[in-house]
C-alpha cells in the first residue's frame, strides 16, 4: 500500500517538480508544490543568491505541512515537493502531516546539478546557491526510511 503522503526531496535542480507531477499523475493525488509556499522574503533573499537559515525555513516547512493536510483532508493521497535537506527538517514535516509520510531523495550528479541549474530559466534559485544546499544536505539514515532514486 502507498502511504497517503509522499514528499519529493533533494537539493534544487534535482526534478523534484518533473518527478512529483508524475507520480500524482500515477497515483491520482493532489500535488502540492514546496516552492509555491516560500514568502517573498525568503524568494527575494533566494534571488539575491543569500542562502536561507533556519529561521528562513521553519515556517516554510509549517505552510508546506499545512499544505500537505489541506490537501488530504479529503483522504486520497498527495505527492510534495520540499528540498527537506536536513533531518531536522523532515523531522518537522512528519511531526506536521497528519498522515503516513514517505520521503523519496532525488541523488543528481553534482554536474548535471549544476547543468540543469545554469539551463531552467524563471526560477528564483540560481545555480550559485547550488554548493550551499550540496553543504545543507544531511544523506537520510537507514532508520528514516527514505526512499533513494538516483536520476541524472
């Protein structure tokens, strides 16, 4: 059985939207988009190639969890974006959704990282921010259960 919550994890240019809208698409579940629930102080402070802290995040992380409940409240299942780069992070996300969560990990080779980055246009992250987030990103332990595909 497929847990009702899947979030799509990974570092920025890793396809986690490419990825996630084909897996609602498989599952007929409701799509939340992580990068939808920035504010536009966190955007601006993207745009500007300034990394965000912690601060910057946990109240993302609570809007993305919302998101997430909203979205299910009607009991089907629903796919997430959110880099959820530290286990801090995904710990928060699990203590905030209310139902079952899977978390699956997008591993990118950093050069076709990079590639995609330079490349997608329209998107607030630049590819300068692209080692900030390699550095950010604490590999899941075993005992997360975090599903790892490598793409790329």
């Amino acid at each position: 059985m497929i847990p009702p919550v899947t979030i799509v994890m990974g570092v920025s240019g890793c396809g986690k939207s490419t990825y996630a809208r084909a897996l609602a698409g498989t599952q007929g579940a409701a799509l939340v988009e992580g990068d939808d629930l920035h504010s536009a102080a966190n955007v601006a402070r993207m745009r500007a190639g300034i990394a965000l802290t912690d601060a910057d995040r946990w109240p993302w992380l609570d809007r993305v969890a919302d998101a997430i409940n909203r979205a299910g409240a009607g009991g089907g299942p629903v796919v997430a974006t959110c880099s959820a780069l530290r286990r801090a992070y995904r710990d928060r996300l699990r203590a905030g959704v209310a139902a079952p969560t899977r978390f699956v990990l997008l591993d990118v080779p950093v050069d076709e990282l990079r590639r995609r980055m330079i490349a997608r246009t329209g998107h607030f992250m630049p590819a300068g921010l692209l080692d900030s987030q390699l550095a950010t990103l604490e590999w899941p332990d075993r005992d997360e259960g975090v599903e790892i595909v490598r793409a790329g």
